[in-house]
C-alpha cells in the first residue's frame, strides 16, 4: 500500500461528501420552490367558496317580488346549496395543502436517500481503489489467529499457514501465485501442484476473514500474476 494514495482518497471522499450536501441542498430548494408553485396556482385556479352565495344572495336583493312560499323555498335551498358547496370546497383546499405536504416530505426523503446512496457508492469505490488501511497486522500460527489493527480474527490451521505464506511474500515485496502457494504450504514441488488448489485455499482464508469486503481487500487478487495482501510491509509481524 502506498502512503501517498491516503490523501487523495480521504480529499476525494470529502469532495464528494460536499458535492453530495450540495445536490441535497439545491434539491430540496428546488423541491419545495416547484411545490409551492403548484400550490399557489392550484389555490389561485380553485373558485371562492363564496361565489354560490355571493349568487344567490345576488337573487334576493335583485328579485323582490319573489314573495310566494314555494318561490321563498326555493331561495332558501339555493342558499342551503350554497353553503354546502363553500364548506366542501374548504375542505379540498385542506386536502390539497395536506397532499401537497406529504409529496414534499415523500421528493425530499427520495432525494436525500438517493444521494445518501450515491455517496456510499462513491466511498466504497474509493475504498475499493485504495485498499484498507491497516497500521499493524498480528499473525500468531500458535493461536491460529490475526490481529489487524487490534481485531482479532480466529482462523483455521489451513487459513493460518495461507495468510503466512503470503506475509512472508509481502516482506520480499512478492506476488505468489496459487501454485506458488500450494506447493509452499504442501511441501511438494510446483510442477506437481495446481493453481486451483492454492487459489481455493486463498478463497478459504477469506471465508475465515467473514467480511467480504475486508477480506477481498485484504488479500488482493493481482491479474495475471496471483495474490498478495495490501498491508505496509511495516505493519507485518509474526509470531
């Protein structure tokens, strides 16, 4: 692992934290500006809830001459009419506003949650680019297990030998490739190993690690040429 490559991809990851408060913020602004513009339009577009009285009350004062009982009866359900519809009209503007209110909670969570998302994505690859950060790693073959920075994972007989063949490879600054390992391990020479039985030995010690990020990351697969771990040759003690 290179020391310079921390840097760069600690600024990355926070560039891309701010860029992803950035988004949030423009787009809950924009959110609520496109919502509020439709509410103010849908308000102005709904009739006045007076207009039926308004009407009717326009009909008693310009028709004074209606004064028979059936013609006052009239008057009086136009004027029941007319309230009934002014109290259901306030009432969709209730709904409406309400409506409005949970889209705007419903855009808001869908945009936060699509950064958040995005940005997770963008921290991993860049995890993924520069491999994980480990200042000390302990391999005791007596306890069958490892310590990287101060965790402890158990390990299996068969993983522990794995992990130390390839500490060892790491200290020599070599990438051994999975008949290379096999025939370490084994005692037997290369040409009477396969790379399929080292390779499923790597796939073994890293179903011992349990996490298959760390794990992936840990014991990199370098292509055409084999496996190594991504620790400082530093970091490396065995006991």
């Amino acid at each position: 692992m290179k020391g310079k490559a921390v840097p760069e991809t600690t600024s990355s990851v926070s560039d891309s934290l701010r860029a992803g408060n950035r988004v949030v913020a423009f787009g809950i602004a924009a959110i609520v500006v496109i919502l509020l513009g439709a509410a103010v339009f849908l308000f102005v577009s709904l009739p006045d809830a007076n207009a039926f009285n308004a009407r009717v009350e326009r009909l008693f004062v310009e028709n004074n001459d209606l004064t028979t009982a059936a013609e006052i009866k009239l008057l009086e359900i136009l004027a029941q009419s007319g309230t009934s519809f002014s109290e259901v009209l306030a009432s969709y503007r209730s709904v409406i506003f309400v409506l409005l209110l949970f889209s705007t909670a419903l855009l808001v969570a869908s945009l936060v949650f699509l950064v958040t998302i995005v940005t997770l994505n963008r921290r991993i690859s860049a995890i993924q680019r520069s491999g994980i950060q480990v200042s000390s790693m302990l391999i005791s073959r007596e306890a069958r297990a490892v310590y990287i920075n101060d965790m402890e994972f158990q390990l299996t007989e068969a993983a522990i030998e794995t992990l130390s063949v390839l500490a060892e490879a790491r200290l020599d600054d070599e990438v051994m490739t999975g008949v290379q390992i096999e025939a370490v391990i084994s005692g037997r020479s290369e040409a009477d190993c396969e790379e399929a039985a080292g390779a499923t030995r790597v796939k073994r010690l890293r179903d011992a690690l349990g996490n298959q990020l760390v794990s992936e990351l840990l014991v990199k697969t370098v292509a055409r040429r084999g496996y190594m771990l991504a620790v400082g040759k530093d970091a490396i003690r065995m006991i």
